[in-house]
C-alpha cells in the first residue's frame, strides 16, 4: 500500500514539475517582448508622469530625478490656460471630423470598387497612393498646390469659380462664405487640415471595409432584389449591419490615432492659424517654452482623456457582447 501510495504522489509531482518547465519556457520565450515593451513604453511613460508633478525646465533637466520636489503647479497651469482648452477644442473638431469623414470617404470608395469593372486593379492601386505615400512629400505638394501666390487651386478657383482674390488655405484663420445671402465665417485653415487628414486616411478604411464588403455572401443581395428592394434598401438592411463591426473598430483607431495627430499638422501649418491641437501645444510647451514639467502634464492629460474614450468604447461592446 505505502508503494501504490507513493506512485499518485510521484506523478502528481512530475506534472507539476512539467508545468512549472512550460511555464519557465514561456515566459523566456516572451521575456525580449517584455524587456522591450518595457524600455520603449512603460518606463518613458512613467517617467512623463513623474515630470509632470515637478517643475522643470529644459536648462535644469539633467537635476531631475524621481525623489525632487512635487507639486499641482503644472496642472494647475496647464488647466487654467485658455490656451490649453482651445487647443483640446480644436484636436476634438480635428479628430472627429477626420475621423467621420475618412471612414465615410472609405466606405464610398469601397463601394465602387467592390464590383468588377475595367481597371478596377489600378483604381485600387491608385486609392492607396495617399495612405503609402510619405508625409513629407504629400505636405509639400499640398503647400505648394494651396499657396495664395502661385498655387494651382487658387488660380482654378479664380478662373472657373471667379475668386475675387486668393485664398491663403494654410494661414488664413477665418473666412467667410455668402450662402443663401447669408455670411458664414469659417475656420479655413482647420478645415483645410481636416481635408487633407480625410484625403490622406482614408485609404485605411477603404482597405477594411473593402475586404468586409469582399465577404458578404452575393446570394443575400439578390434575393433582396428578387424581393424589390431598392440599392438603398439593400444597403441599410443587409451591407451596412454587415459593416457597422468594423466601422466601429475603424472609428476607435481613427479616433485614437488623429487625437495623437502632430506631424500632419505641423508640417501643413505649423500650428497656426487655429490648427494648434494638443498635440502640437506639448510640442510648443516643450521647445518654444523650454517648460518640460508643463508639456508632460499636457500629454498626462491627452493620455487621460484617451482613457476615458478607449473605456467608454470597451463598455459600449460588453453591454452590446452582452445583448447578443
């Protein structure tokens, strides 16, 4: 007996002895992803969040360390300054119209694409010019073709819409527009950033819903038509639910990635002109003011704000895994 009791025993423990030999392997299989996520992600970022409770500057940068001196006072500026509010104004009219209207110019684009047609290889090809190209490159060409002197669009527009003057699109605040006899003031030069935000990422949508689209079963389709449903019809009631999945994790990097935007925007207007959003802000807290304390409580606040919008995502689709 004291034999067959000591064999359950002996396997018990050669089980675990397996287990904790699979689990060591693991972990030193993944243990370089960890050691990077690390150094890359988790320690600038704590070490962002400590400098934001300490009042630093770019000259004394080298004496700051983890046990100085902590304090509101960065927030308390970062919060109470105009500025600051207007720049979050901005970035929020910036992501959301950029984000709605890209995903909205993808879904049109994959629509026309989705069937057979002559050239529809190349069509494709050419949608994906905007989103592959180099930023450095598209901004110039859009500098170039928007410039109030010498640019191609103003002197279209003077031609063919007869433009008493030129349009400075890239350094003019406000502008206003006759519609109806009514003058409407707005903002060209954001408006002008949400074009060419639209214009540049779209693409990415067009690849998503494409493949969606690419998906759905044809048979679907036809029997709504055998049924007299309209095209309208038959994409409200069969493609877009088929759609609306992706479009919601489109909607969610879309808005992440845009909120984040700041090369774009840099390169296109500086930040000027009404088109500083917080990200360009942190930027200029940073080097125009040499104020590191307050551009790391800036970025501490876009870093919350971009919780809440994450969170509130998570909980809209366990409340909707939930339903289902």
């Amino acid at each position: 007996m004291s034999g067959a009791e000591r064999r359950p025993a002996g396997r018990r423990s050669g089980r675990r002895t397996l287990a904790q030999l699979e689990s060591r392997t693991g972990l030193a299989l993944i243990s370089p992803t960890l050691i990077i996520v690390l150094a890359v992600v988790v320690i600038p970022m704590a070490w962002t969040f400590i400098m934001a409770f300490q009042r630093i500057r770019l000259i004394n940068i080298r004496r700051s360390s983890v046990f100085g001196h902590y304090t509101l006072v960065n927030f308390q500026n970062v919060l109470m300054s105009r500025d600051t509010w207007d720049s979050l104004l901005t970035t929020l009219t910036y992501t959301i119209g950029g984000t709605v209207f890209s995903i909205l110019v993808g879904l049109v684009a994959a629509l026309v694409v989705r069937h057979p047609f002559r050239g529809r290889t190349l069509v494709r090809a050419a949608m994906l010019l905007p989103y592959v190209t180099p930023v450095v490159a598209v901004t110039f060409v859009w500098r170039v073709l928007l410039n109030p002197q010498f640019g191609l669009v103003n002197s279209w527009g003077a031609r063919v819409f007869g433009w008493d003057k030129a349009i400075a699109f890239l350094s003019q605040p406000h502008g206003v527009i006759s519609l109806f006899g009514l003058e409407i003031t707005v903002p060209t030069a954001l408006l002008t950033v949400i074009a060419f935000e639209v214009w540049r990422y779209f693409p990415f949508a067009f690849l998503f819903l494409l493949a969606r689209l690419q998906a759905v079963p044809g048979d679907m389709e036809e029997a709504a038509r055998v049924d007299g449903a309209t095209p309208l019809q038959s994409f409200r009631y069969i493609l877009l639910p088929q759609l609306m999945p992706v479009i919601a994790v489109l909607a969610v990097l879309r808005l992440i990635w845009t909120f984040n935007e700041f090369d774009d925007i840099f390169l296109l207007t500086g930040g000027g002109a009404g088109t500083e959003v917080a990200s360009v802000r942190v930027y200029h807290l940073l080097i125009a003011q040499r104020n590191v304390g307050a551009a790391a409580a800036q970025a501490v606040v876009l870093a919350l704000i971009l919780l809440v919008i994450v969170g509130g995502y998570l909980r809209f689709v366990n409340r909707r895994g939930e339903r289902l």
